[in-house]
RNA sequence: UGCAGUGUAGCCUAACGGCAAGGCACUCGGCUCAUAACCGAGAAGAUGCGGGUGCAACUCCCGCCACUGCAACCA
C-alpha cells in the first residue's frame, strides 16, 4: 500500500490565515508525517491555485503583472508552509506547464466523449476596466429592498437571489465604473447532469466517508446537477485548445483539482527513477487522501470526479476525503478578503510553528465548527504543551545533569512500576496510533495529553529526587525510565511538533537510526542505556502570560 | 425562501437507543526535581423548546427557535 495525499490548494490572492491552515494543510501534514514515521511509502502533494479573477484584481491593486504577482506571492506562501513545517514532497503551482498540458488533455478528452457543449451567454462587459465581470464584481441598488450595496448575485440584506441586469444603477466593483454594457459571449459547458448517475454512483459507494462529506456531496445530487460553464473571458489561465476561443482561459475550478496531478508530475520530472504516473493512472494499490475544509467539498465530490469519469481514463479517484468544518473567529469567519482573524505571518510573530500546529489540531473543526480564541489557544500551549510536556523534560534532565553529570546513570533494574509504566505507554501508543490511523486529531492529541501526564504521575510517585539520597540504584532505574520516556514524547509528538522533536532528537543525541524508528518502537524505555550523553536544552516552550494575551485581544480584536 | 450542518455545565469537547463522561476554571491536600510547574482528593454544574415512538431517547421521528454555511459566473 502506498499513501498519495493532497490538501486543498491555497489561493494565491495572499497570505493564508489560521482557518486554511487548519482545513487542509496542516492535518495532511500531520497524516503524512505520521505514516512516514511507520515507514509507508507516502507521496503529499500541494500547489498554488493560481488562476481566476481575484488574483487579476489582487495583481491590479499591487500595479503588477499578474505572473509577476503570482511569483511573489508563491514564493511567500511557500516560505511560509516551509516555516510552518509542511511537509509537502512537492508544493507546486497550477500556472506551471504540466498543469496547462493535463488541463487541455482532460478537456480534449471530454470533449470527444461528448460532455462539453458550446452555448452562447450574455455577460456584463465592463469598458473601463476592460473586462467581462462576474456577477459578485457588479454592486448596485437591490430592487427588492432598496439596499445600495447589493451584489450581482445576491443581496446580503435581503438575501434574495440577484442576475446582475436586476440590479439599479449597476456599477464595476472593481473600478467604480457605471460604463456597463451586456455582451454575449460564447462559452463551454461540462454536462455535469449527463454523468450525475456515474458520480452518485461513486458517492454512495464510499460508504465510510465522514459524514459531513457524504451529505454535501448528496446535497448537489439531490438537487440535480446542472451543465457547469468551465471557460471565462480572461487572459490569466489555460488557454483553451479550441477554435473560436483564443481569448479564453478554462475555469480556475476545472484546472485547479488537476493541479494535483499535474504537480506530482512536476515531482516526477524533477528527478530522474519517480515514476509519477505510477501514482495516479491505474494506481489500486495507492490509497488516495483528500483534505480539504467543507467549501471544497462539492468541487471534490461533484465537479472533480466528473472531469475524471468523463475523460474515460483510469485516474485514481480519492478513497477517502477527510472535509474540515470552519474554525471562527469570535463567532465569525475567517476572511482574507475582509483581512479578519490571524494571519500566517502574523502567526509566526506571535508564536513559534509548533504552537500553532498542537493548538490548531487539538481544537480541529473535525465534528463541528469550533472557534479560535486567545484563551483557547493560550491553554493548551501553557497548560499541555509548556507544563505537561515541557516541563516534564526540564524537571528530569535539569535534575539529573545537576546531580549526576550528562549522562544516564548507572544501577540497578526495572521493577513493577516501570513494567506497569511500560504497559500504559504501549497502551496509549496504540490507541494514539489508532487515531492517527483514522485522521481523529482531536482525539489523537488528547491521548498524546494522556502520554506526557503517564510520564508525571510516575515520576511523582517514584520521586528520584528522594531516592537519590536514599537508594541510588533506585533512582537511576527511575531517571534512565523517564529519559527514554523523553525520546518516546519526541517521537509519538513529531508528526505534531515536528521542530521541538528536532530539538530533543539533538538534546538526546540520538542516532539517525534512532530518529527513525516508529512510535511503537520508541515505546521501549529501556533502549537509552546507561552512559549515553544528554544536553539540557533551553524550555522547549515559552507560555503565554496574561499580559501578553491582553495585547494580542487588543491589537486583533478579539472580544 | 430552499437545502445542509450545528445546538450538552462558566468555557471547550465526549457518549453502538442502555447509569450523561473528560479537560479547563474552582476548593482542599501532597511534593519541592522542575517553566508558580507536577501529583492526589473534592464540590458544583448540562442535553435549545414542544410533541411522538420505545422498557429505555443527547441519540430515532414530527414541529418550532437560534446560529453557521451553501444556493451553481468568488474560490
């Protein structure tokens, strides 16, 4: 079995915030980490989504070209899933060329099985910015309820459902500009309702989807699907290989779910023996994993499989599609757009990567939206990761390296206690290993909890600072017990923090072998014998105080 | 308006139709190795509202209320 996970790809139009990473990056990131520590072969893959109307506005407001635009922007964003510890084995883009070549080859494909169709539709050209506008890009005065601002798809005070020629006084959202005029322009259309019984046939195979995945891919098949337009009237996309549409890009929501593939085949080309198309054509033995937030979800349960079932091809389909709810902040989304809530550069300034990475998943949004606030990220990063696991390593190695030097001591054996310490280690091993197994994060990081806390009720009951005046042997037994227990924490904890368990690889000097091996092999807490040499690393993590939180509520808002 | 999801204590979360559980916060005690941390004990406190089915309902059904999202040219 080999391991092939993608997460949602990131727009380009700016730096990500707390509620993208959450949804599906940093989960797959954890899933893939996982099971290369249990040595799968795994394959994670990610790219840049590039194309669309927001990103041509976002590179007009920056005065920039828009490939210019978009470098910039994939270099920042890739700097920043890079500090963050994505562990992608290729993050790509969907401007690069091999996603331009596959996203003509599944049109052409489509088209001669007969799932594309050529209509004629009217559109608002907007003269002075030079543009056709998508609906959302008109404002003008809703004629149900009077409202000024309403948008050309609908208005957010009546909420009623708008085309854009009902709105009065239209205007370019964009420009300001009232220069508007209809023009009819030719588009292609991919007949999603003649694959409808193919893709629910597929949905209601995956039986062991979450449940959340399965009712909104239902949703869209229960309500019919409709021919979906799949070209705009752009000049930043894939052009479109057909006579009569030279000026004319595909849909940034028919390439982008391509880009998958066509970033493992930029993976692939980019060094000589990585066999890519092994990976996606024909490919049982790969387990295929989508993460992604819950707005994805149709474009992955619906639009993608049908691009797949309609070019007759043997692409691999996903097996599994972990769908995230939304992480709110203080009762509201998340928005790039509107620049509300924290962002991933902020993120950094504020705390290191790793406490964003335990935080975010022990509150994933895994059954339900759940919210970030302040408080509740100041909690587990004080209370789980500075004083259960943090603490616990600053105890026994400061106190071993003061009493008996750098090195794990010698004397005496294992006795009943360890052996039932022992046992509950490989009983949480398990289970954690189970739920990491099964994409429960929240659950997985409450077991990690359950581990760090085994390691400071034994270390309290055994007392190796009384021991040590009383009965040396003993309190060796115990101190070499807890520095294995230490190794354990930094490998059970990697796919999690995957820096801090840098820091106590070092802090151990393990071996590159030792590194390497699986939580269930780490579990053993007697490899680290006597005389193997320790540092005393700096606290693995810093808490935050009232004070501080105080000053993030007033400069983010939150209340 | 339609569709989907959600609603459990001060807060966050859990519970195949079978004694509503855990964490945080709170109180008391222990320890003194450690980042005012750690360990133990304790108290209080919850299934949005109204019906229905069942021996038994947080769970299934109907209605209502509230919040969120989507409603196909934003992604």
């Amino acid at each position: 079995m080999r391991y092939l996970i993608t997460s949602a790809l990131p727009y380009i139009n700016g730096i990500k915030h707390l509620g993208n990473l959450v949804g599906s990056m940093l989960p797959a990131d954890v899933y893939a980490r996982f099971l290369r520590q249990e040595r799968e072969e795994v394959l994670y893959i990610c790219a840049t989504d590039e194309h669309g109307t927001p990103a041509e506005i976002a590179a007009l407001e920056e005065g920039l070209d828009v490939a210019e635009f978009c470098q910039r922007q994939y270099e920042r964003q890739a700097d920043i899933y890079q500090q963050f510890g994505l562990s992608f084995d290729h993050f790509g883009r969907t401007s690069a060329p091999e996603n331009h070549e596959l996203t003509q080859h599944f049109f052409q494909q489509l088209e001669a099985n007969g799932f594309i169709q050529e209509r004629d539709i009217s559109q608002i050209y907007s003269l002075d910015d030079q543009r056709f506008l998508p609906d959302r890009y008109i404002t003008g005065t809703c004629p149900h309820c009077g409202y000024e601002k309403a948008r050309g798809d609908q208005c957010e005070n009546c909420t009623k459902v708008l085309s854009p020629t009902d709105l009065l006084n239209p205007r370019s959202t964009i420009s300001g500009s009232t220069n508007l005029e209809v023009r009819t322009s030719k588009h292609i259309y991919l007949l999603l309702d003649k694959l409808s019984d193919e893709i629910r046939q597929w949905v209601e195979a995956q039986t062991h989807w979450p449940q959340l995945t399965q009712s909104i891919a239902m949703k869209w098949l229960n309500e019919g699907l409709q021919s979906r337009g799949i070209s705009r009237d752009l000049s930043w996309g894939v052009p479109i290989p057909k006579e009569g549409f030279e000026n004319k890009v595909f849909y940034v929501w028919f390439d982008a779910p391509i880009g998958y593939i066509a970033a493992t085949k930029a993976w692939g080309e980019a060094e000589p023996g990585r066999d890519w198309e092994s990976w996606w054509k024909n490919a049982e033995e790969v387990r295929y994993t989508q993460f992604m937030a819950k707005d994805n979800l149709p474009f992955h349960t619906i639009m993608w499989p049908a691009t797949i079932l309609g070019s007759r091809e043997p692409w691999k389909m996903a097996d599994y599609i972990k769908g995230f709810n939304w992480l709110n902040y203080y009762g509201g989304k998340f928005s790039t757009s509107s620049k509300r809530g924290v962002f991933l550069d902020q993120a950094l300034d504020i705390a290191p990567a790793d406490c964003w990475r335990y935080v975010l998943m022990a509150n994933a949004p895994e059954s339900s939206d759940s919210a970030f606030t302040w408080e509740q990220f100041q909690k587990p990063v004080n209370k789980e990761l500075a004083d259960n696991l943090g603490n616990f390593i600053n105890r026994i190695l400061k106190f071993t390296a003061s009493r008996l030097g750098n090195t794990l001591p010698e004397g005496g054996t294992p006795g009943d206690l360890e052996a039932e310490l022992q046992t509950t280690c490989d009983q949480l091993v398990k289970k954690l290993r189970d739920h990491l197994h099964k994409m429960e994060f929240r659950r997985a990081t409450e077991t990690l909890n359950a581990l760090w806390t085994a390691g400071n009720q034994y270390i309290d009951v055994r007392a190796p600072w009384a021991l040590f005046k009383t009965d040396k042997d003993e309190a060796a037994v115990v101190i070499r017990t807890c520095i294995n227990l230490i190794r354990l924490y930094a490998i059970a904890s990697a796919p999690f923090i995957p820096h801090a368990a840098e820091t106590l690889y070092d802090a151990l000097k393990l071996t590159d072998e030792e590194r390497h091996h699986t939580m269930t092999e780490a579990a053993n807490l007697t490899i680290l014998a006597a005389g193997r040499p320790f540092e005393v690393p700096a606290p693995l993590f810093q808490k935050l105080d009232d004070d501080r939180l105080a000053e993030l509520m007033a400069q983010f808002g939150g209340e």
